[in-house]
C-alpha cells in the first residue's frame, strides 16, 4: 500500500492506494501549521479503512508551501546571489528584473565574480578564490544563511559552479548552496531567478520537510516519504530540502496525473473545471507537457519546468447572461459564494451550475429552482462552454491526431460526451481526489538539457550519450533500472552558433523501488 | 514619440522591434533590460529626427553581432557597446556626433540607445533597413557605397578589433569568424557617415515607427480591439493569412537557421495553407490551396513578412513557432530602395536561394 497526500491552498486531499486501485479517500481542511493538517488526513483514512501503517511502503506528497510562501513573501532566508562572469554581465547583476518588495523579503545581496564559459566551453576568466573568499566574509558579516551560485554557461560546463559551492562552503559552515545548473537551463537571468528563489526557500523547505516527516512517522509509518515535483515525478526528502522549487506546479500536475490513472488514458488533454476557471494541460505518456517560454512567478521570470497549461473563465460559479441567440458564460463567478447565489440553492445569480442542473447533468441544490428556464437558453449555454473548451483544447494540441479529454474538477459536469473534432470526453470516478491520487503516483525521473556540438555524422552518438546520461539520473534517483524509458526527446538546432550547436533536452522515466 | 526616449518608452520599442524583426532579430528582452539599466544610470536619450541631422555629422551605426542564444547567457556589458563606438572613433581620429541604428527589428534596435546613453550623444530616428535581415551589409547604405567598414568589434573582456575589408561582404565574413573567436556577442560599431549621407541612405522614423507600433498594439489589447489589424493599418500593410501552426521544419546551415512553417487557414482561410520560408527572417509566404498543387507567393524579401499572435498581437519568432500556434501573418512594404536592382541583389528571394521574382506586399487594405 502507498498513500498520496495533496495539501492545496484550501483542502487537503489524501488515499491510500494499492498499486492504482483506490482503497481509502478523504478531503480535510488546510491547516496554517501544514503537519496537523497531514495528521487529520491520515486520521481520516485510517478510519475510513484500517490498516496496518506497517504496510504502508511509501508515502507521497504534493504541497503548494513553496509557491504560496514565495507570493506572500514571507519565511524566506537572507539569501545572496554570487555570479560567475566577470568581466562579462555586470550590467544587469543579480535581482535587477525583481519586484522592488521580493530582494527587501530576502535581504537579497549581490556578487558580480570572475569566472563562466562560453559556449564553447573556453573560460570567460578564471575563478578567483581571493574574490570569493572576500564575498563569503562579506555575507558571514550581513547574516546570509543561503546563498544561489550561478555561472554563465553552466548547463554547459557546472565546473565553476561546483568549485565556488566547495570554497563557499568550507567559509560559510552551515550555509545552504543552491547550484543553477541543477536548476534551470540556458538563459542566465532567468536560470539564476530560480536559483535564489530556491535559496530563498532552502530554511523553509528543511523545516517544512521536518514536519512532514514528524507527522507521517507520528502516525506509525516508517516508510520513506517523497514529494511530487512539477513534472510529476517524485523526489525524495533530501532532495526536496534541497529543491523546493522543483515543487511549484504540483497541484496542476498532480491533477493532471491523477486524471491519466483515473481513466486509463495516457495521452490526452486533461480538463480542471473549478468554480471560476477551466484549467487545460496536455498530458504525453502520461506526463505533463512542459510550457517552453519562460515563466513568471512572483512577478520574476524564470525558466524552470513548469507544466504547461491554459485557463480560461468558464467554472461551475460562472455567470450566464443573455438570451439563448446571445449566451456568455463567465468570465466572472461567483466562486466561493456558488452555494448562497446560485438559483439552485436559493440565490439570485443564473450560473452554469444552474445551467447544468436544468439540463438534468447535475444534482445539487433544488432543481425545482430552476425548472422555469428557457430550454432554449440552457442549450445555448451548454454549447457555448462546450466550444469553448473545445477551443482551448485544441490549442494545446500538439499533432493533427485527435486528442481524448478527460475532465476532472467539480465543475466537469458542465462538459458534454464528446468535444468538436471527435474527442471523447472520459469522467472517471474519484475525480475529487485526482489530486492526491496523482501524488501517489510512484515514478521517478531524469532529465538531461544541454548544448551538444553535434560533429558531422556524429548525431547519432551525440544523442545515445544524452540518452543514457537521463536514464542513468533516473537510476541515480531511485527508478529501477529495467523500468526506465525515455518518455521525451527534443533536438533544437541553434542558429549563429558555428559546429550545429544544438540543443538537446532528454527525459527518462522509470518505476520507483517500492515493493507493493 | 517625444524627442528623447525614457524608460518608460522601452516597452513599447521592443514590442514594435519584435514586429519588424519578421520572425527573426533576437528578442528585444534582453535589449529593453540593457537599455533599462543605462538610461538609469545615464538618464534619457535625445532622439534626433533624420532630418534634423547636420551635413557634417559624424554618425556610426551600432549592432550586437552573434547568437541571441549566447547573448541570453553571456549578457552583454553596457560598457562593451560604449567600447565599440569609443574605438572606431580613435580609429578614425574624429568624434562621434550621433548614434544610428543599422537594423530596426528585433534586440538591434534598442543596442543603439545604451550607447547613445552611455556616451551621452544623440540617436538618430533612423535606421539602415527599416526591418531586420541576417547580414551585415544588407542595409541600405550598402546601395549608396557607404562602407560598413572600418568596423570595430568590442567583447566583453576588453578585446577590441577594427576590421578595414576592401567591401561589406567581406566585411561580414570576417566579423562573423572574428565574433565566434570572441565568444559569439560582440557589439560593433560600423558604417561611418556624415549627416548628409545618413539623410540619403537611412530609412526614415523607425524608432518612433517602433515605439508606436507597439503603443498601438498594446492599447488595442487593452480596449479589447484586434491589435492585429492595428498592427496592419500602422505599417500599411496587409493581412496574408490567418491560421494556425500544423508543421515546423527545421535545419541549420552554415549558422543559420533556416526551415519552414506550415499553417493551417481558420476562419475566411479555412481549406488553405501558408508555407513561410524562413532564414533566421521570415523570407517567403506561398499560399497552396487545398488540392496542394496551385502554390501562390503572396509576399517575399524584401517586404516584411510578419507573424503574429492573432489574439495579442505580439510578434512571433521563428524560433517560437509551434504547432498549434494561431498566428496571423501579415505583410508590410519594405523601402521602396530595396525593390532596387541593387536593393534585390542585397537581400532578394535570390540572394537567399528562392528562384523566383520577389512578390510585393499587396496594396494596403482600405479602410471602410
């Protein structure tokens, strides 16, 4: 057995699961101190279905802490900044693109060092061991606990980056390092954004990991705990100590990746229908598809892996106006409020979850309520959320083939069976808990980003390298060897760069060793 | 645009710089942040209407020359491009009156403003083709015999060099193998003129151009109108082809990036396809019908092929395309120069391989 937990901004969601067959599910409230919150969820399962925590082999998590405390700004380290580059890139240093109050919540300091490479892999300058010596005496004296090390063209060659986290840490004993490279890809500003922020969050992670820790164990179980990443694989606690920011897009990934096990179907678009909005990602063998532009979270662009999804207005509180020759629905709802002022349940406001009840697609509330509507309107209203899902799902396509749809969310009976272009739409039970039933989901990865120059007739070997370095991280995360398949593979040439320079992004994905 | 360009005006710059770079040019971002950083410490820059500009001007054009790829990583210094204008005009034994652009499209057009911020000197509204294209001679001064070079080119450890080339094509080779050796972004200043030459051979307002392009495209945005058509109507061009992204074919060769898109019509194009070519730029736009047998250009190089988001009007980068995109492409007139013999053996459907006679942009559409 295996319990997966999704702790979100409002509910947390856990099951307890053998292999994919859900045997308990439970819904608690979020608690500010996070670990009560996980008791009472584990409390909730147990008396919904015994069972021995002896038997339990792993527990799975899937938290929205990080991101939340990032955008509250709050429990965030006194953090530096030392970047590898002089004498290139001190006109923009560290933070310059930063919302002003974010460097003041983090004490954000700046070191502009020697060091970096081109993108041939030459040396920018050589490292400085002085300067960095002087940097690290300057931080012990400003109270810096954690410190982001970025150096121009670490995805090509990490060994500046490396060598400073060495020095830096024999000078600064107990100070958390945060390396770029094991972080982001090319783009420097936008790489060592997501480095500090990761910094920024190493204190809060250690003791949000603690916690976790303190309640799973507190309730019995000895087995090791993960927590999903944004790419819907799993990473183990000390990873997570170390990259918090690898949890950012959990809660829609481990949606999306519950609703591929709910269902069966491993490609396809996965459909979150809430209250206020429809959010819409694209799941490839069973992993999320990743956004390819950067990413601004906090108001600080970045270019880490996030999920790539699409959201548009329409959720189960979404007002519906006009006449049934000139319906909208939403993008305006009523949100939290839907049980107050919906017609349905007594209110004033025609929503789309009155629209669904009328259509006799839903039962909730009165439907006496809403039985005076024009069926004419409620048809319009129907279709008209039904193109505009269909319209987003569309855009996320990624191939001319079809694409199935599975709708997850409360508000997914506001979908029709079948979406323009002949895509079925699949509801599969449990879809409150997809969440959580995503989380626990065992799989771990290993990714490889990368500049190669490709040789003339060497592409091939070229490739066969980046392959085997992803499966061999996957391995070196816990998957078990013979699990692990590359599930996705892009070759980008680079243009202005001599010897096809091109750039070459694999993943691998295997099982995680967890008997069952 | 008023006579000087602030902080607040880089926004838009960049935008409407991303337009006319047709699909290639670097993205502005980085640009707009340098540019962002020097008018702080330096304060605004004075924009100089070309024809304001003196006879005995002493202009020089400023470019960032390499991989936008690399720039991204090693990000260039404010000092570097400071450095590149400062050495071609000790080369040359005469001071620097006033920055040019050579290119309009793309990171190239806001290179010049950290100079001219940098130097505390003037810029010229004005650039040297009125769009982006991949080479350095391509530019209309090329046609007046103004020569690119002495060219210098600065890094960012301090190296300068000033290339003297016997013509701009040589000019180019051996800039582009002295800016790999260099680490692939280098900034380099070029094409000294003198007021009066520059009023003959740059193309007029195109930093304004930019600056409203995007102000228009933006506002449009905000009033819920179609910021594409306002793209449309300010560059007197036309709406090719609405679709959607179904193919993206792509290879590189000798460093450029060439490929083609395909797309898909919606809405009146709906049973048609677009193919673009493009090199870095867009190059060529062929509208095939439905059977696939009877291919239509519908624009070529010279004239601007550009494409955009259909909902938010922001320009599309060939780097970008993907499928599933919806995209509007649109074509504008390029300076009537470059229909020139002259002009087309620079940079026409030939010079970049398509044997056929360029297709210019339609005339504009009339608004009712």
């Amino acid at each position: 057995m295996h319990i997966g937990i999704d702790v979100g901004g409002t509910n947390t969601d856990a099951v307890l699961m053998r292999g994919r067959t859900v045997l308990a599910a439970v819904k608690t409230s979020t608690t500010a101190d996070v670990t009560s919150g996980i008791v009472s969820a584990l409390d909730g399962l147990q008396r919904q279905r015994a069972f021995d925590p002896g038997q339990v082999h792993a527990v799975m998590i899937g938290t929205t802490h990080f991101i939340n405390a990032l955008i509250e700004a709050r429990r965030l380290a006194p953090t530096a900044a030392v970047r590898l580059g002089l004498p290139a890139t001190a006109s923009l240093p560290p933070m310059v693109d930063w919302p002003e109050h974010l460097v003041g919540a983090i004490n954000g300091r700046s070191y502009l060092c020697h060091g970096g490479h081109e993108f041939d892999g030459r040396h920018i300058a050589e490292l400085d061991e002085a300067e960095l010596r002087a940097a690290a005496a300057d931080m012990a004296a400003h109270g810096v606990r954690s410190v982001a090390i970025t150096s121009v063209f670490s995805p090509v060659n990490a060994e500046f980056e490396a060598r400073a986290a060495e020095l830096l840490a024999a000078e600064l004993p107990g100070v958390a390092l945060s390396l770029s490279h094991e972080i982001g890809r090319i783009g420097l500003l936008e790489r060592e954004n997501a480095t500090v922020i990761n910094a920024a969050l190493r204190e809060l992670a250690a003791h949000i990991v603690d916690g976790l820790a303190a309640s799973v164990a507190g309730a019995g179980i000895t087995a090791p705990l993960y927590l999903s990443q944004n790419d819907g694989t799993l990473m183990d606690v000390d990873f997570a100590r170390r990259y918090p920011v690898a949890t950012f897009a959990s809660g829609p990934t481990n949606s999306m990746r519950g609703a591929t096990v709910l269902s069966g179907v491993d490609t396809c678009a996965v459909v979150d229908v809430g209250g206020t909005t429809s959010d819409v990602g694209v799941l490839q063998r069973g992993f999320p598809r990743e956004a390819t532009t950067e990413v601004s979270v906090a108001g600080v662009r970045t270019n880490f892996r996030m999920p790539d999804v699409l959201s548009i207005g329409i959720g189960g509180g979404s007002l519906v106006r006009g006449q049934a020759d000139a319906v909208t629905v939403g993008p305006d709802s009523v949100g939290y409020e839907l049980t107050s002022r919906a017609l349905v349940f007594g209110g004033d406001t025609l929503t789309a979850t009155d629209i669904a009840v009328a259509a006799g697609a839903a039962e909730v509330g009165d439907p006496g309520l809403v039985a005076h509507l024009d069926r004419g309107l409620v048809r319009a209203a129907l279709d008209r959320i039904a193109a505009d899902v269909a319209d987003v799902v569309e855009r996320m396509r990624t191939s001319a083939e079809p694409l199935p749809v599975v709708a997850v969310g409360g508000g997914s009976i506001l979908l029709p069976d079948e979406l323009a272009d002949g895509g079925r739409v699949h509801r599969p039970e449990h879809y409150a808990v997809a969440n959580a039933i995503g989380a626990a989901i065992a799989q771990v990865g290993g990714e490889v980003d990368r500049v190669f120059a490709v040789e003339p007739g060497r592409r091939e070997a070229v490739l066969d390298e980046a392959r085997q370095e992803a499966v061999d991280r996957a391995v070196a995360a816990g998957a078990t060897p013979g699990s692990v398949t590359i599930v996705d593979f892009d070759e980008v040439p680079i243009p202005y760069l001599p010897g096809n320079a091109t750039r070459v992004r694999v993943k691998a994905v295997g099982d995680l060793k967890v008997e069952d | 645009m008023t006579r000087s360009i602030t902080g607040d005006d880089l926004v838009d710059i960049a935008r409407g710089a991303a337009i006319l770079g047709t699909g290639g040019g670097g993205d502005p971002h980085i640009g707009r942040l340098l540019a962002s950083a020097a008018l702080r410490e330096h304060g605004p820059v004075r924009l100089t209407p070309l024809a304001e500009l003196p006879d005995d001007a002493q202009v020089l054009t400023v470019a960032m020359v390499g991989a936008p790829t690399v720039m991204v990583e090693k990000l260039p210094s404010i000092e570097q491009v400071g450095l590149s204008v400062a050495t071609l005009a000790e080369y040359r034994g005469r001071p620097v009156t006033h920055i040019a652009c050579a290119e309009a499209g793309g990171v190239n057009s806001l290179i010049p403003v950290v100079a001219a911020a940098q130097l505390g000197l003037p810029l010229v509204d004005a650039d040297g083709m009125g769009r982006a294209f991949p080479e350095i001679q391509m530019v209309l001064p090329t046609l007046y015999d103004i020569r690119a070079t002495p060219m210098s080119v600065a890094d960012e450890k301090g190296n300068r060099l000033v290339v003297d080339a016997v013509d701009n094509h040589w000019a180019e080779r051996l800039v582009r193998t002295a800016t790999v050796e260099m680490g692939c972004s280098t900034m380099t200043s070029a094409f000294a003129m003198t007021g009066a030459q520059a009023r003959q051979a740059l193309v007029p307002d195109t930093l304004s151009l930019c600056a409203e392009l995007g102000r228009l495209v933006g506002q449009a945005r905000e009033r819920h109108q179609d910021p594409v058509a306002a793209a449309v109507a300010r560059l007197g061009g036309r709406r090719l082809f609405t679709g959607k992204v179904v193919d993206v074919l792509r290879r590189t060769s000798k460093g450029f990036a060439r490929g083609e898109a395909t797309l898909e019509g919606l809405g009146g194009d709906s049973g048609a396809r677009l193919l673009i070519r493009f090199q870095n730029e867009h190059l060529v736009a062929e509208r095939v019908a439905g059977d696939g047998e009877r291919a239509e250009v519908l624009a070529s190089v010279p004239d601007l092929i550009c494409t955009l988001d259909s909902e938010s009007g922001e320009a599309v980068t060939t780097e970008s395309l993907r499928f599933g995109h919806r995209v509007t492409v649109i074509a504008a007139p390029a300076d009537p120069r470059w229909h020139s013999a002259g002009g087309l053996a620079l940079a026409g459907p030939r010079y970049f391989g398509y044997d056929i006679d360029p297709v210019r942009c339609p005339a504009p559409e009339v608004s009712a």
